[in-house]
C-alpha cells in the first residue's frame, strides 16, 4: 500500500475579482499635504505611524503567504510520487519486489502481490482503500488543486510586495518632508535669532 496526504482544503479562494482577496491596497503618496489633509491626519507622524502599521500588516500576510507555498511545495511532490507509484501499480499486473525508504536513508525491501487498490491518507489519520483508478483520479484532482492553489499564492506574494514597495516609498517621501521641514524651521530660527541679535 501506498500513502498520499490529500487535502481536500487545497482548491484556491472562493473569493472573486482582483488579485487584493481582502488585502488593502496602498495608496501612493503623491502630494504629501493633501494626504495628510484627506486622511485627517495632524503630523506626518501620525501618518507615518499608519503606514508603518500598514507596513506590519503586509509583512504578516505576506509571512503567512509563504508558510502557505512552503507547505505546496512539500506536498506537491509527495503528491506526484504518490501518483507515480499509483501509476507503476496499474501497469504491473504481476506480483514484484519493490525497495522503498522509510526514513531518511533507511530503505527496505517488500514483495507487493498483484495490486488493484491502494490506499490513501486524507489527513487528521484518515486513511481510505481505493482501487486504482479512483486514488488516480483524487491524486490527480488534488495536484490539480495544489497546483492552482500554488499559481493564487504566487500571484498574491507578488501584488503584496508591490503594495509592500508602495507604503515603504510613500514612508519615505514622509520623512523626507519631514527633514526638509525640520531643516526650514531650524534655518528660519537660526536666522531669526541672528537678525534678532543684530539690532
């Protein structure tokens, strides 16, 4: 008998439309006065406190993105191994020795009479018998998934990391305002207490 973990759990997002699946989308900052104006917002503290928070945000969602491909791209071979093996059991019709690994380098030897079923892990150890064509057909629809699942998760990672690049340009512009102020008014003091110390 061969294992396979299937995961009915692995189709992609019910969710229509865009990329953004519920992840807010960042807002370039062109002008910095009317953004602080439009989001209410009385410093460019304030604002950037919001965007590094939004900021935070994104780099969780993006850490649970990637937990979610490391956890495809596991599966995603197991899967294809499980298929193969699958397909090796349908084209043998006679009783074989087979050498299999059952820990890291720790291999044995089995004799394998003459399969018509096979049976797979469904996870939460849940294990079910099918016959051949059945096992190829769920191994075959859960790649399908799998492989979906992994095209959405790339496709979210990479609309996370423009908005990522977004809010850490926009943060930027902030506090490079915030300099050019903070550089004006400590020129305007210095000027105004050297006019002031000249009359």
């Amino acid at each position: 008998m061969t294992s396979a973990v299937v995961n009915p759990s692995l189709s992609g997002d019910d969710t229509k439309g865009p990329v953004t699946k519920g992840i807010p989308k960042a807002t370039f900052i062109e002008d910095v006065d009317e953004y602080l104006r439009a989001n209410g917002y009385a410093t460019i503290r304030d604002a950037m406190q919001a965007l590094d928070q939004l900021y935070q945000k994104y780099k969780l969602m993006e850490q649970a993105f990637l937990q979610r491909k490391l956890r495809l791209l596991q599966q995603m071979p197991d899967i294809t191994k499980t298929l193969d093996v699958v397909n090796h059991l349908e084209t043998k019709n006679e009783n074989f020795d087979v050498t299999f690994e059952v820990a890291d380098q720790l291999y044995a030897r089995a004799h394998i009479d003459r399969a018509d079923k096979v049976g797979l892990w469904l996870g939460a150890n849940v294990m079910l018998e099918y016959d051949l064509k059945e096992a190829k057909e769920i191994l075959l629809a859960n790649l399908s998934a799998a492989e979906t699942s992994m095209a959405d998760v790339e496709e979210t990672l990479s609309f996370l990391k423009e908005q990522t690049t977004t809010v850490e340009v926009s943060m930027a512009r902030l506090h490079n305002l915030n300099v050019k102020r903070n550089q004006a008014a400590a020129a305007a003091a210095a000027n105004a207490s050297s006019n002031g110390g000249r009359k």
